[in-house]
C-alpha cells in the first residue's frame, strides 16, 4: 500500500474533510469536491501499510472510495465505566452484524492484527461498509517506516447516518466489546462522559443548550425513542380564537369550582359581594394559599426520566437536549395569578376583598436583630475631630458635618455618616440596624405586609376613590409613591410600614434608572480624585419584600422588553397579581408577559414557552394552553352572569348631525379621494368573497385606510393626516379652514387650467403640421381668450403665455387665408419679448448678487494674501521642532487629529512616519490647494458679466442638463466648472469619495461606477496639519514673533476662504441655473414638429411626431381638451362656492342681499348652490329637479350640475326638507 503525507488542513472546509485511512477527523460531507481531495490525499504517504494480499487491498480502496461516514471504536474485553480517571455511562448498545462469515473464519484465520481502536467505516452501497483494523505499533517504528499490518471486515448495520454522525460527538466514547465471528455480531456500546452531563443553576435553564446538544437528541432518538413533538415549520396554520381560549377557561373551572361556603363578605367593606365576586374571591384565597408541598419533589416538566444501561436514573430534556443526574424538581412560583374578569364587573372591589380577608401573617414580619446603637452627633472642641467625621460624611442633600441638622447616623456597613433627616430616618425604626441607601438595597429585602398596587397614571387617583368609597375608614393605611425623582429619599421601611402603597407604570418606568447604583465605596463605583459630596439615592422598591404586588391594567407589561416590564420583574413580593379585563390583546402571545411577570416555571422562559405551550396551540394541539393558563387566570364574563348584575335592558338615541357647508365641501373632496383608493387596493382581489377575518390584518388596515380617513373627516377636517397641520397644534376654525380649501381650490384650478391649454397648445402643433393654420389660430385665441377670462381668479404660467404669443405671431405672420385680424395681433411679438426678459431679468439678478457676495470676501482673502509675505513658515518650525527633539510629539498630535475627522475615505495619517515626510507631504498640498484656487478664480473671472451664447447653452444642454446619456461626460463649460470646483473643495476640506455601483445597463460600457462625496466644510486635512505645527510654537525655546504673525495671518487666511466656498458654490449654482433658464425659455416655444431626416427619437423629444402618428395624437389631444375644460368648469364651480360662502359669512354693511336668480326673491335662510356658483332659492330648485333626470342645466349659464354635486345652505338648525312629491335632501348649517 502506498505512503500517506499528513498535510495541515488550510481552509475551514478542509477542517471538516474526512482523511479515511487516518481517521483523523470526522464530519458529514456532503460537498463532492471536498470528498474527492480527501480520497486524493491518501494516495502519498509516510508509513507503510501491508494488506495480506494485493487483492485484499484494491477490494479495501474499492470499499473506501464509497465510504462517507465514520466511527472510532475501542476493544475492551469488558464494559469499561471508568477510563483514565473519567467517569462513563453506557447509553446504548448497537449489535453489528458480520458479513461472510458463514465459513465460521477466525480473527487469526482472516489475518486480523492485534488492534486496540477499529475505525468503522459507512457507507450506503451495500457490502461496503467494514470495520479496519491496523497493528499496534510503537511511535519509533511508526517513524522508521516498519510496514504496519492492516485488514478489514465487511459489516452491515441499520443505524441512519444521522445518528452516526451524533455519535461521533467528543461527549461520547464508543467501545466495541466482542466480535463474535461464530454469531456474526459485533455489540457496541455508546458511552457518554461524566463532562457530558450538564449541570443546571435551575430547571428551565436555556445558557447551558449547546451545539452538542442537538447531537443528544438524536441519540436519545434512536436509543430511547424520548423525543420532542414535532410540528411544520409553517406555525401560522390556525388563527387563534380568544373567545375559545376564554370559553374553555371558563369549563375547567366550572369542572373544579372554588370553595365558596366560608365567608367571604369582609367586615371591612362597604359593598354586598355578589355570588360571582364571591367566587373570584375564593379563587383568589385560594391561590394565595396554595399548599405547595404536594408537588414539592414534583418532576420538572421540562424532563423525563429513563434508565441506563447499567440501571442507573437519568433525567432528560427531550427540548433542549440536555442530560442531567441530579433530579429537577419543580419550582414553586410565587402565589396569585391573573384576575382577567370583563370590564364593569367589579375586579376592584375584588382585589380589596381579597387584601382585607388575607393579611401579611405576623411570623412573615420577622426584623432584623439589633446589632448598632443610633449615635448622636457630639460637637467637638477639635477641629481635627470635625475633620474626621467631615472626611467620612456623604449624605444624599451634598451638605457634611453642620449643626443645622438634629443628628447624624452612620451605616454599619459602609461606615459613611448621613443626616438623619434627610434619609428619613425615624424613631420608629430605631430599633433596627441601620443601613445606608445603598447598603439597604444590596442587603436582603425588608419583610412587608403591604401591597404594591401599580396603576397607569390616569387612573391613579380613581383607586385611591375607590379605596375610600368600597373600605371603612381607618381601615388601610395608604401612600402614594411618585418616585426618587419627585419625592424626596422613602425609606423601606416606611414603605414596608403601610398598607397599600399606589404607584403608576410611569413611575414604575422611571424607577429603573436609579436601580444598579453603584456605591462609592464599592469595586464597580467610579473612582474620583475627591470623594463625592452627595450620595446617589437609589429606588427604595427593590429594597422591600411586599406581600402583595397588584399589577392594575397589566397589559401594560405584556411586552417584555420595555423598561416598565423589566422594572416589574426586579420587584420582590410573596403574591403577585395582573389585574386586567383584557389579558390577550391582539395574539395569544400576549400572556407571556404575564406569565413572566408572575414566573410561572418554565413558561417564563420564551423559548418554553414557546415549544410547550404556544406552538402546539398553533397545530391545534391546544389542552397543553388551556390547562396551564386555568391554572393562573379567573375570567368571569357578563354572558356568565347576566342574571346577577341586572343590567337595564339597552337602548339606543341616535342623534343625526349635518355638516356645514365648508365640512360638506371638504367631506365630498375626502369621499371622492377614498372611492379611488378603495377601488384601487380592491381590484388586486379577484375573490369578493373573502371574509374581513381572514384577510392579514395589515392587508386589511390598507383595505379600510379609506374607510378611516372619511369617518376622520366627519371628526374634524384637521384630524385627515396630510390634509392640513397636525391634529396636536393649535386647532382650525371653520373660516381657517375655508381659507385653506379657497387656497386648494386655487391651485387645482391653475392646474386645470394648465393642463387645458397644453391640451391646445398641442392641438394646434398638430395643425401647424397639417397646414390647416386656421384651426390652429382658433386654438391660440382660445388660449388667449381663456387666460383674460380668469385673470382675476387664477394665475397663468408665464411659459405657456410665452409659447402661445410666440407661435400665434410666427403663424399670423404667414398670412393663411380666412383669417380674421384681432386686435392685439400686432403685440404679440412685444408682449412675449417682455416674459421673456422679465424671467431673464429675475435671474440675472439672482446671479449678480451672487457674484457680489463672493467678490466681497474675495477681496478680504486677497487682502491678507497680499500681508502675507512668508509663506513657508511651517518649515521654519518643523527645523525648530527637529532641533529640540520634539518631532514624536508633534507626529502623535497630528495623527491624533487627523483620526478624530471622518475616517471612512482615504486618509494620509499612514503616510506620516517622520518630519521630512511632513513637510513634502504639506508642501504637496499647498502646491496643489494654490494651483486649484488658481484655476478656478480665472474661469470665475472670465464668466463675471457674460451672457451665455447660444453654443454655450446647447453645449451645456446636450452635456448635463438634458443629456441623453445617463451620466455626465464633463465636456461642456459649466460641467468642466463644477469638476473644478469639487477638485478645490477636495483641496480646503475634507471630502471623501465612496463608490456606489449603478447597475442600469443603458450605456454601451454597461455598469458604471459613480462617485458620492461624503464630508462637511469644515477644517481639511491640510489646515488641520499646519494649525498642529503652529500649536507647537509657544512650547519651543525661540522667540520669533515675526514668525507668529505670518502663521496667524495664514491660519486666518484659510477660515476666510472656507467662509469663500459656499458663496462660490452658490455662484457657480446660479450660473448653471442661468443656462437653464435660457434652455427653459427655448424648450417652451418648440411645438409639435415631424422628425428631421435621420433622426432618432430619445426620451427628450416628445415633441417630435411621425406622420402616422398624427390621428392618434389629434384625438387624444381632443379628448384631454374635453377633460380638461370640464375639470375647469368644475374645480372653478367650487372656487366660486367656496369665495361665496367666504362672503356670505363675512357680509359687508353695503352689500345687497342675495336674489335667487329665477324668482329674485331675497335667498333668506335657505338656498342651494350650483356647480357653477350660481344660487337658486330651495322651491325654484325643487321644481328644476323634478323635470330633470340625473343632472340639471343651471338657468343662467347652461352648465350642468349633477344632484349629488348640489350644494344647500340652510341658516337654520340642521333638519331634512321633504316635500310632498318625495324629493328629499340635505341642509348644512352654514
């Protein structure tokens, strides 16, 4: 057999190869390429290996080559349970069955050597999986190359591979005990170690799951058949049904109903207990005193127990994989639970029942022994004496030794000293020890018979009512708690003196940030020069053992990671209670905050909860849920017990509301707006007859969305979000919001407008095209015509007006016959040369300001470049530092700060290693800051003044501002300007650039990569180094005040020129922005044209249409006109209602009253509004609706109105008018 080389593995997948004739490492591998370089290794090696025969050997590789798994046995003649010191428990036993062996062949026979270890070699082809051995040789001859015997027995077992490769774990040993060649069985045994036993702080314990652990289940598995439930790994198949969760709580209570023939009406207590109360009461009792010796030595329900190989007991956790010796038992949870009964049935006067008839028993108040004597402080003659209690003196209001306080008291345990006042220190405690804040909390809890109640905030002063209204006076001794924050330093014990003590969630919440102080004179305690002069004060509630703790509203602590809930875990007490009507709020989920809060063992722990309650719950698999929350909650719903409350028997005032006229105007807006948006998340449904509960409540809220916004409208018009400024600011009136829609109204008209003349501006490009000129001048005049008609409602863009008289006048000028001359022909021409320099104008400006902005400080830098006269002062220093040994110094301040800058770019910090590599480094920068500020200040000069030409514009056009390639090629002026422009900023400031790869494969290169510049305008690097070695020239022996002042005046020359940089930046803005404007005015006059021969269509020349496109284009353009005017018309209806109704709520002492337009009579208390404005008394419109159908035509301006879109004003109070023909409508109070 040929030499193997052991070759060090030198990747992570190598590490898990499997050298087979080794044997080395084991891990199931799945990766073919990995197999073949492992069965490739073992072809050159360092030892010999002699088979019997050379046909054993090639039939050995044939078996090896199909092999993927193996195992390392030991032959023991015996079961070996102690090996070397290390303790092993046999946990299974594999019998292997022996192939051709029906020769009754011996060991010696076959030529097996002597071997202490078989490598089990597995494979899935039948007949290839053996057993190998090798000859045990001694390491010596194993290096001098004495050829080493070997053979191998071909063996077939049924164990998957799976389990093999569990059993390969380092827990386990594996030992082969007989080979027996007469019954043709091997038996192995498995054996774990003693390491392989965990050992748990407690039963529920999840730390100590490992990776081994997963490897235990399995053998546990096959061994054992001990296993967990498995489930799919979809959870999600049933939605949880609380009212069933509720229901079936209900029956197992009724199966075993609380004992409620004792007494259970306190004496105490004002209020009758009804039955059920009594009920819930004695569930309460009983809970509270639970006898928990019953289940004392109780099994953990987390294991099970099973027997070994060699009798001895084992415990199991079948869900984490964890063996353990020692018995769990299980825990005992503190007594109460969960008091969920249905809101109004009265769970506060049944938590006062259950304080008045359980008290603290007095042998649970047990104090402290006494073991200090309170000492009073005794003015001393010396003032060393004063110096020695002041050095120990560390009291919570930051004042030391004075004698404006009664006396002092010392910790027994710190020894600090502390005014007794002030730590609230009281004679009825005195027979106590006494400790500091901090010693008390770290100390054991004090024993209380109190009950923490904790409330939300809302509602705190409704318990302290109710403790008034339901108990006797002088019953409970009651204090409210605010806090360390607001109230000053409460003593445990006080605490612990009362009975009830209130506090709120928020408080709860606040008090986390003074629990885990650390003491001064504590090891985690920050250390400081002097002692500090005041004490932390910690929360006194960690530090008391309440008898009670009632968590009201306990779904505030449903979720477990906010402060409030894990304030509440840190709370000691002997009965804990979640007092909520509402226990599950949106999931099942839900009750494990509850549960954590109660720790209920293990379902404290989620992923315990988890697998053996709330996942089976999920696979339908729900008794486990059920028994366990029966357990710990009381629900008590009104369907249970509506013959006991003698509820009145319901009934139902409706009271109809109308909005006013601004309302009813912002409500058909808001409705009109949601009847799109449903139809548009409804018609992605292709079933209608879903129902609403079983759509994703996500998908749902986006379904009712609308629904929402439109019963918001009916609230408050502000209460819509996006519509107005948020609800929580100052509240509209109506005539705000008037104002408001007047405004909207505004601007969708404008837009109406807008979208009208395009329409006919495109229309007559179309015509142009034809050469049917005169249908083109009728669509400009009626653009025109348009325009003076609205010009005192809404405002037309200067752009469209612009287009309109250029292309007016260019095709009047050709004279078409049928053309009838107007007036203002001969302006045309005038009128668009004036938009067109009052938008030049407005720019131009915008970029003379800007110039002069940075001209004047340009002058300022050129100043203090001018006084500048010694440039290379730097250099003069850096001698200087050299000369006086001082360059490491300076060397770590300048990497110091050049690290404290952004560090996500390339920095030159690495480059910096010596004082020459400082200055050719600051020289460089210099030389390249002055040539860059150089370049750019000559092209900023050459363009102050100048009006761009027409190359210039179509240069920059074509380049960057409408460019049809999607990148910029930095080919014209102004792309060259901002490329130069970034090289100067990169130069004054840190910038860095940071890749981003733009996968859009538009271009012929494909991908390319863009640069962002990240950083800000402050210091660069450059300025940073020279401000560092400038610092460093009042430290050095010389004197050169020269010197100084070149440096200061540099220093200060480079802050002018980052105050430069922005209004340089702003320049070269504007003057791009300049182009724009011209490009802009160009682009507005283009109209419809026929493409030019050869050319090519772009996103960019939507203007050009081919000639079969022309009666496409037409009768769209048609269409877009018709929708557009009738927008127009209907949007300017509403304008106009709306300005009216402005007027009408604000009249003018000389203002005629309004007149119906039919009858004239004077419109008094009610009226009705068109579309269109006009105004029309109720009886006049009555008559109109009844001879129309759907829409009626308005008698003064032939407009048509549909009857939903019929606006009525009533001055009255809100009602319905009727008639006697049965048309019926809605008025609005204006």
């Amino acid at each position: 057999m040929g030499k193997r080389k052991q070759v060090v593995p030198q990747r992570r997948s190598e590490l898990s190869t499997i050298n087979l004739l080794q044997a080395s490492e084991f891990k199931a591998v799945e990766d073919q390429t990995v197999i073949s370089k492992a069965k490739k290794n073992k072809k050159t090696t360092c030892e010999n290996y002699t088979f019997p025969n050379e046909e054993t050997e090639n039939f050995f590789n044939f078996c090896l080559n199909s092999c993927h798994l193996f195992l390392k046995l030991h032959i023991f003649s015996e079961l070996q349970t102690n090996l070397k010191g290390i303790r092993l428990i046999p946990i299974g036993h594999l019998k292997v069955q022996l192939l051709n062996c029906e020769q009754n062949l011996r060991a010696q026979e076959i030529g097996l050597p002597s071997s202490e270890i078989i490598y089990w070699y597995v494979s899935n082809e039948i007949g290839c999986s053996m057993f190998y051995f090798e000859e045990t040789v001694d390491q010596r001859d194993r290096k001098n190359g004495f050829p080493i015997k070997a053979n191998f027995i071909q063996v077939s077992s049924d164990v998957p591979d799976i389990v093999f490769t569990a059993l390969k774990c380092n827990l386990l040993l594996m030992q082969c005990i007989t080979i027996d060649f007469d019954a043709g069985i091997a038996d192995v045994y498995a054996l774990i170690k003693e390491t392989g036993l965990t050992k748990l702080n407690y039963p529920s314990e999840t730390s100590q799951i490992k990776r081994n652990s997963v490897f235990i289940k399995h053998i546990m598995k096959y061994f054992y058949d001990i296993h967990e439930e498995t489930f799919d790994s979809n959870i999600a198949t049933i939605k949880p049904d609380i009212e069933e969760l509720f229901n079936e709580i209900h029956k197992i209570h009724q199966k075993n109903p609380p004992d409620v023939s004792k007494d259970l009406q306190p004496a105490a207590l004002k209020p009758f207990l009804r039955d059920y109360q009594k009920k819930s009461v004695a569930w309460m009792l009983k809970q509270e005193t639970k006898n928990y010796q019953e289940n004392a030595n109780k099994l953990h329900p987390l294991f099970t127990d099973f027997q070994t190989l060699d009798g001895r007991t084992l415990y199991y956790n079948k869900y984490g994989g964890l063996l353990v010796e020692k018995r769990p038992v299980t825990s005992i949870a503190p007594s109460g639970g969960i008091l969920a009964d249905e809101m109004g049935l009265g769970k506060t006067v049944e938590v006062l029942s259950c304080l008045l008839l359980h008290p603290c028993p007095n042998e649970l108040l047990t104090p402290f022994p006494d073991f200090y004597e309170v000492k009073q402080n005794n003015v001393q003659e010396s003032d060393t004496d004063g110096r020695e209690l002041n050095r120990t003196f560390q009291c919570i209001c930051g004042k030391s030794y004075s004698t404006d306080f009664e006396y002092e008291i010392q910790c027994v345990m710190c020894k600090i000293w502390l005014h007794g006042e002030c730590i609230d220190h009281e004679e009825y405690i005195n027979d106590q020890p006494f400790l500091c804040p901090h010693c008390q909390v770290a100390s054991e809890p004090v024993p209380s018979g109190a009950t923490l109640i904790v409330v939300p905030l809302s509602i705190r002063y409704q318990w302290l009512e109710e403790i008034k209204k339901h108990v006797k006076e002088n019953t409970f001794k009651v204090f409210v708690y605010e806090g360390v924050g607001r109230q000053r330093y409460i003593s445990p014990y006080k605490l612990a003196s009362y009975d009830i003590v209130v506090t709120t969630y928020e408080t709860l919440c606040k008090e986390l940030n003074y629990v885990d102080l650390p003491h001064m004179i504590s090891s985690t305690g920050k250390k400081f020069r002097k002692p500090k002069r005041y004490m932390t004060i910690p929360s006194p509630m960690v530090a008391v053992r309440w008898w009670r703790v009632c968590l009201d509203e306990a779904q505030m602590v449903e979720c477990t990671t906010t402060k409030t809930a894990e304030m509440a875990s840190r709370l000691t007490a002997i009965n804990k209670w979640c007092v909520t009507g509402t226990p599950v709020q949106k999931n099942i989920d839900d009750l494990h905050g509850l549960l954590l809060f109660l720790g209920l063992d293990p379902y404290w722990v989620q992923q315990w909860w988890c697998k053996l309650l709330y996942i089976p719950y999920l696979h339908e698999n729900k008794q486990p849920l059920y028994e366990t929350v029966a357990s710990i909650l009381w629900r008590t719903a009104k369907k249970h017990v509506i013959n006991e409350i003698n509820i009145p028997t319901q009934t139902e005032i409706m009271h109809w509301l109308s909005f006013s006229p601004v309302e009813e105007h912002f409500y058909r807006r808001q409705y009109g707006e949601c009847v799109r948006d449903a139809m548009q998340q409804l018609s992605k449904w292709k079933n209608y007859s879903v129902k609403l509960n079983s759509i994703d409540r996500k998908i749902l809220s986006r379904l009712l969305h609308p629904l929402m916004k439109l019963r918001q409208a009916c609230c408050h018009p502000q209460a819509v979000r996006g519509e107005f400024h948020s609800i929580n600011k100052k509240m509209m009136t109506m005539e705000e919001l008037l104002q408001s829609l007047i405004k909207k109204g505004v601007t969708e008209c404008e837009e109406a407008h807008r979208q009208a003349i395009a329409a006919r501006h495109g229309l007559a490009g179309i015509y142009i095209i034809k050469e049917q000129l005169k249908d083109a001048i009728d669509n400009y005049r009626q653009v025109l015509w348009s325009v003076r008609e609205h010009k005192n409602t809404i405002r037309t863009d200067d752009l469209q007006l612009l287009h309109c008289y250029h292309n007016l006048n260019e095709v009047l000028s050709k004279k078409p016959e049928g053309v009838a001359s107007a007036l203002d022909d001969d302006k045309l021409q005038e009128k668009a040369a004036e938009i067109r320099n009052r938008l030049t104008e407005k720019h131009l400006n915008f970029v003379k300001e800007a110039f002069d902005n940075w001209l004047s400080l340009k002058i300022k830098a050129d100043n203090l470049e001018k006084q500048l006269i010694n440039e290379e002062w730097w250099m003069e220093i850096l001698d200087f530092v050299v000369d006086q040994d001082k360059s490491s110094l300076l060397l770590n301040k300048i990497q110091h700060d050049l690290t404290s800058i952004d560090q996500k770019g390339f920095s030159i910090n690495d480059q910096i290693h010596s004082i020459e590599g400082l200055k050719f480094i600051v020289s460089r920068r210099l030389t390249a800051f002055i040539s860059e500020r150089t370049k750019i200040l000559k092209k900023l000069k050459k363009l102050q003044g100048k009006i761009p030409s027409q190359g210039e514009i179509d240069e920059t056009v074509s380049c960057c501002i409408r460019a049809e390639r999607k990148h910029q090629q930095f080919k014209c002026q102004m792309c060259l300007l901002k490329k130069d422009l970034e090289e100067y900023e990169s130069c004054l400031y840190r910038i860095n650039q940071s890749d981003i790869l733009d996968f859009s494969l538009n271009t012929e290169e494909g991908a390319s990569v863009l640069r962002r510049r990240v950083g800000n305008w402050r210091e660069g690097e450059l300025e940073i180094m020279l401000k560092c070695i400038y610092s460093y020239l009042p430290f050095l022996y010389h004197s050169n005040p020269d010197l100084d002042q070149q440096a200061g005046l540099h220093l200060k020359l480079f802050e002018v020129y980052r105050k430069e940089f922005p209004l340089m930046s702003k320049l070269v803005f504007w003057l791009r922005d300049q182009v724009r404007v011209y490009d802009e005015l160009n682009m507005c006059i283009t109209r419809m044209r026929l493409p030019y021969l050869g050319e090519k269509a772009t996103n960019y020349s939507i203007n050009v249409v081919y000639q079969y496109e022309l009666k496409e284009r037409e009768t769209r353009l048609r269409y877009e006109k018709i929708s557009a005017d009738n927008d127009l018309k209907k949007r300017l209806g509403q304008l106009f209602y709306l300005q009216n109704l402005a007027k009408d709520a604000n009249p003018s002492e000389d203002s005629p009253p309004t007149q119906c337009l039919i009858c004239l009579e004077v419109l008094k208390d009610k009226w009705a509004v068109l579309i269109c404005g006009h105004f029309y008394c109720i009886s006049c419109i009555y008559i109109i609706i009844k001879r129309s159908q759907g829409y009626l035509k308005c008698p003064t301006c032939r407009q048509s109105t549909h009857f939903d879109d019929i606006n009525y004003v009533s001055m009255e109070k809100s009602g319905v008018l009727d008639d006697e023909d049965g048309v019926s409508m809605k008025v609005f109070i204006l």
